[in-house]
C-alpha cells in the first residue's frame, strides 16, 4: 500500500465526507421514536417470558417440595 502525504489525506478525506448524506432532523427524531418504542416492546416481551419461567418454575418445584 502506497503512503499518501498529509495533503493529499485531507483532500481525500474532504471528498468522501462531501458525499455523505446527512438524515434531516425529522429523519433523526423519527429514528429515535422508533428506536425507544422497539426498546420497550422488546422489555415488555423478555418480562412476560420472564414471568411465564418464574411461575412455571415454581409450579415444578411446588409439586416436589
């Protein structure tokens, strides 16, 4: 691999970044909505589950003590 100087990295680097799209602020806050309400589904879900083993766990273990 060829070394580049300094200058000729930032110009490169100054080109990739003039091609990114940034997300809109709406975009983001969206995202963000999404993000948390997937978060507390997927909480709601693991504390049903966790709830179901608990009370099935101590059905078993009711029987035998």
């Amino acid at each position: 691999m060829a070394m580049t100087n300094p200058i000729q990295f930032i110009q490169q680097v100054r080109a990739e970044v003039s091609k990114v799209v940034w997300p809109t602020r709406r975009e983001v806050f969206l995202t963000t909505v999404m993000v948390f309400i997937m978060a507390a589904l997927t909480a709601v879900f693991f504390a049903i589950v966790d709830i179901l083993i608990r009370s099935g766990l101590q059905g078993v273990l009711g029987m035998f003590g």
